[in-house]
C-alpha cells in the first residue's frame, strides 16, 4: 500500500540532516537562466557606472575587476550597485526563487526576508572590507535565520568565507566567556584548524546558520569575490531583535491564504458569554 512513513520528502530529511551537522549546505541553484540574468544585471550596473561597454566575458569581468576599479572607488561603486539592484522590482523574488525549494525545506514555506540583499564585493589582497569572526546573533539576529549566499563568481579558500561546523562550534560556544577577554583574534586562532573554507562554485548557493561562527579574511587568491547575501526567516517565529522587526528588516514574502484569512478574522461581538 502506497502509505507515508514520514512527513518529509527523502530529499528533504537529506538537507536538513547535512544542515544540521555542518550548520551549511551548498546546492546549486533552482533556476540557472534567472542567475544568469541576475548577474548580467549586476555587471550592466557596474559598467554604467564606469562608463565600459558591456563585456563580452562576463565571468573575467567579474574576476578580475581589480585591473578596473582601484580599492578607494570600490564602494561607491558597491553602494550604487547594492542600490540600483534593490531599485529593481523583480530582484528580490528572483533573488529568493534562486534558492526557494532549499529555503522552503530548511525554513519553512512561510517566510519572511530581509528588505534589501547585500552585496560584497572582495578585491585580492583588500583588507578594508573585512568580516572577523562573529556569530549573527551575538548582535542580536534572530537565531532562526539563514543567509542566502549567493556567489557570482567562483569562491573558494580565502575568495569564500569560513564557517566552523557544528561540533567545534558547540565546543566554542559552551566555554565562550574565556574570550570576552581574550578577544576574536584568540579565538580564530583556536579555531583555525576546524574552519570549514566554503567552496561555492558560480551556479551554486551556499544557506548558512548565522548561529555559527564564520566570516572572512584577505582575499589572497589572485581574483575577485562577488557575493551577495540576504537573511530568511520563518514568518512566524520570535522577532527579538529591536532593529530586526518584522515589518521593515524583514518582510513576509510568502504569506498563505489561511494565513491571511486567520489575519483578517474577527470574533463577532457578542459570541462569547
Ligand atoms: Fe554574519
């Protein structure tokens, strides 16, 4: 008899096992042609911006836009990209279709996302826009979230960012008070052997727990990172944060028809005695 034995899909329970050990899965994205065009759009911007004809590589471009843009332009270059691509109205639903039915498996179908996607872009050898090792919700991040990370160009070591998987990371965490003084260079330093450097080819995107200590040093592979992020979270789960509030960090993106329904109802007066 065709009968259930679970409530998840086998794809699904797969995911959300590797998720669970390594705080981080990489798969590749849900629709190809969208990224594709979403990166065309990206570099169009940042030739508007320079004044260059689009390339006829998009992916050289990319990669080595040091030979292009000196360290002291590159964030007003960065800023004017992460603001014309947020301007456009089908970048965020294309941005989170990329990676939907992983979100929809680790987080949930009723989602919320933050407003706006960041964009980071890392020149070889820059150390001016450097992310040390942090857990999100040390800041006050809600820890039911992922990051969407969605590379556009080829990351790996240095290039990419590190995470530190679940076992070493619980074992950081249960004695964490012994680095408030001793501070977060001591800790990477503790840390350095269990880091995992994520490799995320173009085509891929990377959903990681910001629970998890991660960040990044000097790019010192010959190349250029290109990287966006944006945080997910269910829609209905705590809001702790004061500054994270649904409603303007995040918004519902993904909000069901019951949902709605549930919302809009009101007890008719006199129901109750
Ligand atoms: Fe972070």
């Amino acid at each position: 008899m065709p009968v259930s034995h679970s409530f998840t899909s086998q794809e699904a329970s797969a995911l959300a096992e590797e998720f669970l050990a390594q705080g981080y899965v990489v798969r590749p994205v849900d629709d190809r042609p969208a990224l594709d065009e979403l990166r065309d759009r990206v570099v169009q911007v940042a030739c508007d911006h320079l004044g260059l004809p689009f390339p006829d590589d998009v992916s050289d471009f990319l990669n080595h836009f040091e030979r292009l843009v000196p360290v002291e332009k590159l964030n007003d270059l960065r800023l004017n990209t992460y603001r014309k691509m947020n301007a456009v109205p089908w970048f965020r639903p294309t941005y989170f279709a990329l990676a939907r039915s992983k979100l929809e498996a680790l987080v949930g179908n009723e989602l919320a996302m933050q407003n706006r996607v960041n964009l980071s872009i890392q020149l070889p050898q820059d150390d001016s826009s450097l992310l040390p090792i942090h857990s999100d919700a040390f800041g006050g991040e809600t820890p039911f979230q992922v990051v969407e990370w969605l590379p556009l160009v080829d990351c790996y070591r240095t290039k990419s960012m590190f995470i530190l998987p679940r076992s070493a990371n619980e074992r950081v965490l249960a004695d964490f008070t012994r680095y408030e003084n001793q501070g977060m260079d001591t800790l990477f330093e503790d840390v350095k052997d269990d880091l995992v450097w994520l490799d995320v080819p173009y085509g891929n995107v990377l959903i990681f727990s910001s629970n998890h200590l991660h960040g990044g040093v000097i790019n010192e592979e010959p190349e250029t990172r290109w990287s966006m992020n944006c945080r997910v979270t269910g829609l209905f789960t705590p809001y702790t944060g004061a500054e994270k509030k649904l409603g303007s960090f995040y918004l519902p993106i993904t909000t069901r028809a019951v949902t709605k329904m549930g919302i809009a109802y009101n007890e008719p007066s006199g129901f109750r005695e």
